[in-house]
C-alpha cells in the first residue's frame, strides 16, 4: 500500500472555505483509491471537529501539538515511512 503524507497550512475545515473542501475530498478520493493518508497541518493546530472528519474518513492525524515537534522534526523521524509527500497551500 503506498504511504502519502499530506501537509497544509492549516487542518481543512470543509464548511468554511473552498480550498479546505477540495484538500479534504482529495484525502478522500485517496483512501478510497486504497492509499494510506497520514495527514498534518504546518501550523500544529488540531481542531477537534475537523480531526474527527479526517479520521472518519479514514485519514490518519497524528497529534504533533503535544509532541511540540515542528514538521521538520517529524520528517526526520518518520520521513522514510512514506512513499510520497504532497504539499498543499
């Protein structure tokens, strides 16, 4: 199964702007193509609501905000396990 991380500026919120509901149906379409989505926000920030949404889709959300890790950080530690990187925004 390739692994793809997605990252964004921030998590989507899917009812508040149209670039949140295109990120957040691409994370879709992939899971359902089979594709395992890690996905992260650069600014850190969990939103509960929209965390629950990725996860119902069955988009995995690492929660890096009480890691207090940078992107970079995580990339070093868990960079290799992905097969691609798709960066967003």
């Amino acid at each position: 199964m390739t692994r793809i991380l997605i990252i964004d500026s921030w998590i989507p919120a899917p009812d508040q702007d149209s670039g949140s509901m295109d990120t957040f149906l691409t994370m879709k379409a992939l899971v359902e193509l089979g594709y395992d989505i890690t996905f992260i926000p650069k600014d850190l920030k969990a939103k509960q609501k929209y965390v629950q949404l990725l996860e119902n889709e069955g988009v995995r959300y690492p929660d890096l905000s009480k890691a207090a890790i940078s992107i970079e950080e995580f990339l070093k530690v868990a960079g290799h396990y992905f097969d691609l990187v798709m960066l967003y925004r």
